[in-house]
C-alpha cells in the first residue's frame, strides 16, 4: 500500500481541524463519549504487538461488514474452477490459520478461503474470517513460502485491527460522518467508500484506500513470524517484495499499487529474519513441513526456494 494513505492525504485539513476540535471543544469529547457508548466498543484495545490503538466500532459490526463485502466480491466476481489451485491455496492457508492466536480471528474460528479468477495480482483478508485470493497472485508468489508471505501479510491485517483503526481515525477526523450507520454496516452511499477501503478492498471496488505505513510495517513482521512458524522459509517474505519490485517496469499490479515495494520495507524484513528464523527452526524441530504443491502449470522459480 502506498506509504500514506489516501484518506490521510485528502483530509488533511479536516484532521487539523477535528484535533483542534477536541482539544478546545468539550461538545466534541462529549459526542465522541456518546459514540462510543452508542457503538458498544472500548474505544481502546491492545494489539498482538502490545500496541494501543483506537478502535470505535465493535468487531461484531466489522465481521458483519467484512462478510458483506466478502459476499458482493463473491456475487460479482469469477471463482476458480480448477482443483488444483484451489487445493493448493488452502494448504497454505490453512497451515497459517493452524498459529493464528484463536483469540483473535474470528467468534467461531471458522475461515472461508476463495480463488477468484482474475489476472491481476491480489489478495485480502476481511473480518468475519473471509481470505480471497486472485490466481494471478500465483504468478508473482511463486512458491509456497511466497505464498505463504502474501497470505500472512493480509491475515495480520485483520487480525490486528487494522480497518477498525483506520475507520475510528476516520471517524474521529470527521464529526458529520453518520458514525450509527457505519457501525452498522448499512451507510449512505457517500460512506461506501470508507468502509470498504477501511476493510482493505478499496481497490476491488476502485477505491484506493491504502493502509497507512504502520499498518504495513506491523502487518508485514507479524505476517513474517506467522509463516514462519507454520513451517515456511521467512526469507521468502523478502523474494517476494523483490518479485514484486521486479514488476514495477511493467506498471503498479494491484496489490502493488498498495503494497509499496520499497528498500525500506525490505529492509525491515531483513531485520525481522532472525527472530523469524528462530520460530521458523522450532516448528521445523516440532515436524511442521507444511506439503502444499503449486498447479502444475504454476512455474517455480527455483531461486526462491530455500
């Protein structure tokens, strides 16, 4: 995702305008109060990472939001038909939903995957436990483990929080947002596009949205470790972003164009191995090797491969 995002660039003026807002208008502190209350949540949570963040909408509202979204993509989009990548999509999801903290995803732990045909690049997770993921993915996530990276990435999205931050912040920046009906995941048209940019599909819906450079940062190393301990090469978070930098001569892919691949971002990985290599070494010691076989038509590159 781009390093800011759009949202924050847009409304930049409004955000100075709400701090400022809080800070001298005791009206406003109170109205947020009243939203809070109303909204049913704490208003502050703690992620994985110890992290404090602002979360105004309760994650009954968001699992509802996520499993609407995740249902219009379905209703519009083309599914893969094809046995083998479908079957070789779940592996990987699957033995990276096996370490995902249970406390955290979704009230009844049950997860829908589905491979959408589609030749551009990408791949998201929402609340409600719904991971989508375009065969075109596969031809830049080559391997397993590089499939695996992609896959952690979006999970941690979710699992910390990240769109019912990025839609709180929202909330907070604007005092005329209609914040009930966002909540309850049936807002005027004019919101459409906050909530399915703040879920992280903005883009399927030609929304660029992206997650801000925290979000990314966060999602990336908690992603790493994920893969990691399911039993996948954390090395190969890194080819990843280098076949997707590879890519850039040719245009954005969508996943990309969100997805910044940078030497920064990169490098962060690099310094993330060797704790990720620690738990990638334990669950190798404890027998898990996960056996996901690409499609056969899925061309590895032995290069990536540990």
């Amino acid at each position: 995702m781009t390093p800011d995002s759009a949202l924050t660039l847009q409304n930049t003026g409004r955000e100075d305008a709400g701090r400022l807002a809080w800070r001298y208008n005791p009206c406003v502190r109170f109205g947020v109060l009243i939203l809070v209350l109303s909204l049913g949540a704490s208003a502050c949570s703690t992620t994985m990472t110890g992290r404090r963040q602002l979360t105004l909408i309760h994650e009954d509202k968001m699992d509802a939001m996520g499993i609407a979204a995740f249902t219009s993509l379905r209703r519009q989009g083309e599914l893969n038909q094809d046995p083998e990548t479908n079957e070789y999509v779940r592996c990987v999801v699957v033995a990276i939903l096996e370490v995902v903290p249970p406390e955290y995803g979704p009230d009844d732990g049950r997860w829908e995957v589905l491979v959408f045909e589609d030749s551009t690049p990408n791949a998201f997770a929402l609340p409600g436990g719904k991971i989508g993921v375009h065969s075109g993915m596969l031809d830049v996530a080559t391997t397993p483990g590089e499939l695996a990276a992609v896959l952690g990435h979006e999970v941690s999205h979710v699992l910390l929080r990240h769109g019912n931050e990025r839609m709180s912040q929202s909330i907070l920046a604007d005092t005329a947002m209609n914040t009930a009906s966002i909540a309850a995941g049936a807002a005027a048209p004019q919101y459409e596009d906050l909530i399915v940019g703040g879920l992280g599909v903005g883009a399927q819906f030609g929304v660029l949205l992206p997650f801000s450079r925290k979000h990314e940062s966060e999602a990336d190393q908690v992603g790493q470790m994920f893969m990691a301990e399911a039993g996948f090469y954390p090395a190969e978070a890194i080819t990843l972003w280098q076949n997707m930098a590879q890519m850039s001569g040719e245009g954005p892919a969508q996943w990309q164009s969100t997805h910044p691949s940078d030497e920064t971002r990169i490098a962060k990985l690099h310094a993330n191995l060797p704790k990720a290599m620690q738990a990638y070494e334990k669950a190798r010691a404890a027998g898990k090797a996960p056996q996901c076989t690409p499609p056969a038509d899925e061309w590895i590159n032995p290069e990536a491969l540990p």
